[in-house]
C-alpha cells in the first residue's frame, strides 16, 4: 500500500469523537462476511460499528503493494463462482457486480492428464465422457447428485464414497474433480459429500470468475458504500474483549495497542492507534467476524458457555493453511496467455492425496497468472504460486530454519514454474514468499487457517445467539461458508439473525 492509500485506509476519522458510546451492533472483523453483514445492517437503519484489527479493511480478500507501489499482489484474488455476482448486486452494488468476469481458461497439469476447461458443467461433462471414456448417464447421475445435495441430506457419506459410488477405481476422474475443490476451500475426500457437493456446484454452474481491477479495487468499493451506509469504521483496533453482563453481550472493549505487525508497505511509519483504543463501546449486539474458536474462548472466555457447549467448540476441526509465492515480471516481460492460463492446477505426484497436498514437500501447486487485464491500465505480469499447507510445518521452527525454509520455497516454486514460463528467473523482478505464520499473524486466524474450520464448526457458530443473546458469528466455517462467496453469504445469513435480535430487543 503506498502512503496515500495507507492515510485514506486507516484513519476514517482522526479523532475519537464522532464515534458513539452505543452502537445497535458491532461487527468485529471486516472479512468478506464481516464487511457484508455490516453493511446489510447499516443499510437496514442499525448503528454498526465495524472494527478491524489491521490497518487495512479486507481480512484474507487482500492485496499489497511492495516497491515502493510498483509492484502489487493479490492475496486471494483467484476464483469464486458466478453466485458472487447475485450477491455483490444484492447485498453490496451494481458497480461491484458489473466488475465481476469469468477466468475462461482453466489448466490442469499432473501426472495423469493435462487439459484445458472452461470448468462448467457442460465442458466437464464433454471431457468425462471424450478424455476420460465414462457413460453419459453416469456422469449426468453424479452431476445431479452433487446438485441435489443438501443440508438436510445424511452427512456420513464422504466425498470419497461419492466419487467411488460412481466413478469406482478411476483415481484420475477423482483428481479431476476433487484437486480445485481442495485448493478452493481444503475439503478433503473424508469431508461430507455435501461440502464437495454444493461448492462444486456452485462453481459448474457457469465457471470461475474474478473480480476486474484487483483486490484493493474491490475493497476501496466496499468501503465506500459501507461508508454510504452510516456504518462507522475503525481500523488498528483490535478487540480484547466481548462483555457479556446478566448472560448477554452488552459491550466489547478494545485494546489499547494495534496488532504488531511488521509491514514494509508502511515503510516503518509509526503505527496508527484507532482513537478507540483502550475504550469499551456499548452495545446491543456482537457479530464476530474472527476465527471461531478465538471468538469462543479468547474474545468471550469459556466461563460464560454451558461445560457441553465448550466440549462441542473444542471438538471443532480447523482447516489448513497455505504457502504462496508472489512473483513480479520485470517490466517488459510477458507471460503466454495461451501456455498458461488464467489459472493453472499443477502436479507432480503420481495421483491426487491430501496428505500429499499439505506435505511440506510440496508436490502441487496452483498458479494463478495475473495480466494487465486483471487491473486494466496496468502493463504488468505477476504470478502468484499458492500450495496448501499445515501450520505445525512452519510454527516451530527457529527464526534462522524459518527463513531458510521461505527461501527454499521461492526456489523451489521458480524451478517449477520454469516448466510454464521458461527462463522465469531472468524475468523475475521481485519475489516474496508467505507462510500459515504469516495469515495467522494478519488475521488471528488459529493456526492460520485459510478457510476456517471444518464442517462441524457451522452448528457451533449457528448456536452462539442461542447460547449467549446478542452473541453472533459469521465467517470460514464448514467449507461452504467460506472462500469469498461463501463469506459474503454467510454475512447476510447472520447480519438477518442480528436485525431479527434487534427489533426483538428494542420492541
Ligand atoms: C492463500 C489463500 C487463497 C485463497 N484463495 C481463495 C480463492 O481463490 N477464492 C475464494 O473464494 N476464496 C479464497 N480464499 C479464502 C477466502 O479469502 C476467505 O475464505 C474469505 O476471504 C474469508 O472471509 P471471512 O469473512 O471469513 O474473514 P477473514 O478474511 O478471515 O477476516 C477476518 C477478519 O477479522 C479480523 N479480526 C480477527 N480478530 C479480530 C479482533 N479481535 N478484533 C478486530 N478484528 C479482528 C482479522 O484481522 C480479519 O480482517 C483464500 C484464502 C487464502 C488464505
């Protein structure tokens, strides 16, 4: 972020003045569901206050600039379904809607096939039945079955018995379908059928889109119709605290200090505090955009659930995190469209396994090819590597082993990538890695968790306005409510649950 964007992003107001002493509800997070609950609610007439703890709105939906802004990566910017349209216009704009377009060229590259997709449901069904030689009537069965797949359907099959039920002893056919699914949102072929079921859908039902000017682009539009919304912003304020009083939230209280986070975007400027710092706000309500557990047990405390709530909160799986790699061509330098893609599934494992795909010896990785399409105006190439990781690989080594390690992961993407951008370390302007220490240290996300929790993690964050009134929480849980789309559904989800608490509240 340069310096312009730096002041316009984080300081909304210089004093703490304007802010009030009650809100209707405060949002704590400005993720992708956090942001659009906020919204929804101040477009509904609430007071909202919205409080993030960076000293940029976006959570995961990120970008930064390195450079001196002559450079700048997207964080998360890769692919989310046509639904994102529909949601932006409903729930945000029509200016954000319209800058929403389709990725048409999908590549997969892997021991057992190399194609290109338009990854909808009509080229899959061609490639299935052409390339991969299997009946229409079985693949047009296992589409609608993945369609049909609902809430309400029995949860104890996994997707590995979905893919057996109908393409038994085809691990290729599985990889096809199952490897985007895991890097979209870390399911895995032991998580419900359903999970896999409704994000497959959601993404056959028409292909892989992005959103045209770039992460920080999409962001600066939230922010200016949360703004058109009343909602009252304040970033570097990290919440410490939701007060709970006679059993219900009355209030939350923020830290005194900004997240301590080193960025060589604000090139060492000193550290905005949020005039709010060290102040409680009332409130009326709390809908918690971080991770679950943390709203759970640090910004709530365990001593204010039942003893089998805190047993089912516990038991909530987390997902996994990532590795990146984000690559600047140096100026002049070109990628081929045609060889590469908009978006590119690599592997060199033999067949598809999770395990293989969290392995610290990284065997797959996605690359996401960025032209001056991306950000029209622009005429740069980046490219930016991303792997599934687990946060153990990375959370304990010493400081020395930990840069060794980054180095060794840059390395070792640039030999990858040689294969589709021959020559790529001539070309390479600038280079930076990322690691589940680094999400976590932006988000607070436990163990760095790129998407959330895990199915189970859903009931619990429902349950939370039954357990404590005013207590809300939305946000990555259960893989269908995660990746952007499913955070900007799942804001509105609860953001109607908290306008349905307020009118009960003040009626
Ligand atoms: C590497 C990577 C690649 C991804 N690629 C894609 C993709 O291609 N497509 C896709 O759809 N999704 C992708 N995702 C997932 C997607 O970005 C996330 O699922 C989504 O953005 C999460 O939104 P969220 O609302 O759950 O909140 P988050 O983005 O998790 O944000 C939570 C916010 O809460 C703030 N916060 C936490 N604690 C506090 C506190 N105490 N006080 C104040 N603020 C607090 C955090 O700072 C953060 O801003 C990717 C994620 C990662 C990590």
């Amino acid at each position: 972020m340069n310096n312009a964007e730096t002041s316009a992003q984080s300081n909304p107001s210089t004093s703490g003045d304007r802010y009030l002493d009650k809100y209707d509800v405060v949002v704590i997070g400005s993720g992708l569901a956090g942001m659009t609950a906020a919204n929804v609610l101040g477009r509904g007439g609430h007071k909202v206050l919205l409080l993030e703890r960076h000293y940029k709105l976006g959570g995961l939906a990120t970008w930064f600039r390195r450079e001196k802004g002559e450079h700048i990566f997207d964080v998360s910017l890769h692919g989310f379904p046509v639904g994102m349209i529909k949601s932006c216009k409903r729930y945000w704009n029509k200016e954000i809607a319209d800058r929403i377009v389709q990725l048409p060229n999908i590549k997969f590259d892997n021991p057992q096939f190399s194609l290109t997709t338009t990854f909808n449901r009509e080229d899959f069904t061609r490639l299935l039945i052409e390339r991969f030689g299997l009946p229409e009537d079985t693949v047009k069965a296992f589409f609608d079955e993945a369609r049909n797949q609902t809430h309400y359907d029995d949860q104890s099959k996994t997707t590995r018995e979905l893919f057996e039920q109908f393409f038994p002893g085809r691990p290729d056919v599985a990889r096809l379908l199952m490897e985007p699914i895991t890097y979209a949102n870390g399911s895995t072929l032991e998580d419900p059928a359903l999970t896999y079921g409704i994000v497959f859908s959601n993404f056959m039902s028409k292909g892989v889109f992005t959103f045209q000017g770039g992460t920080d682009l999409f962001v600066k539009m939230l922010r200016d119709e949360l703004v058109k919304n009343g909602v009252d912003i304040a970033l570097n304020a990290p919440v410490e605290k939701i007060i709970v009083e006679n059993g219900r939230v009355t209030g939350v209280r923020i830290a005194d200090s900004a997240m301590d986070v080193y960025s060589p975007e604000i090139g060492g400027a000193p550290k905005n505090v949020s005039p709010l710092a060290g102040r409680t706000v009332r409130t009326s309500a709390v809908l918690s955009n971080a991770n679950l557990k943390g709203t759970i047990f640090n910004l709530v405390g365990r001593e204010f659930f039942d003893p089998d709530f805190v047993a089912e909160a516990e038991a909530v799986r987390l997902n996994n995190s990532s590795v990146q790699v984000y690559i600047a061509l140096k100026k002049g330098e070109t990628l081929d469209e045609e060889k590469c893609g908009d978006l590119l599934f690599t592997s060199v494992a033999p067949e598809f396994r999770a395990d293989w795909l969290l392995s610290r010896h990284i065997t797959s990785r996605t690359y996401s090819f960025y032209y001056p399409k991306t950000r029209p105006g622009t005429d740069r190439y980046y490219v930016v590597a991303s792997s599934n990781a687990n946060y153990e690989d990375w959370a304990n080594l010493t400081d020395e082993a930990y840069e060794e390690s980054k180095r060794d992961l840059i390395e070792t993407t640039l030999d990858a990538l040689d294969k589709y951008v021959p020559g790529i370390r001539e070309k390479v302007a600038y280079v930076e890695a990322a690691t589940p220490k680094t999400f976590r240290a932006y988000t607070d996300h436990w163990l760095g968790a790129s998407f959330g929790t895990k199915y189970e993690g859903l009931a619990v964050s429902r349950a939370l306005g039954n357990k404590i009134p005013g207590l809300y929480h939305a946000g990555s849980v259960g893989i269908i409510m995660s990746g952007w789309l499913g955070a900007v559904n799942y804001g509105v989800i609860a953001a109607n649950d908290v306008d349905e608490y307020l009118m009960r509240v003040n009626s």
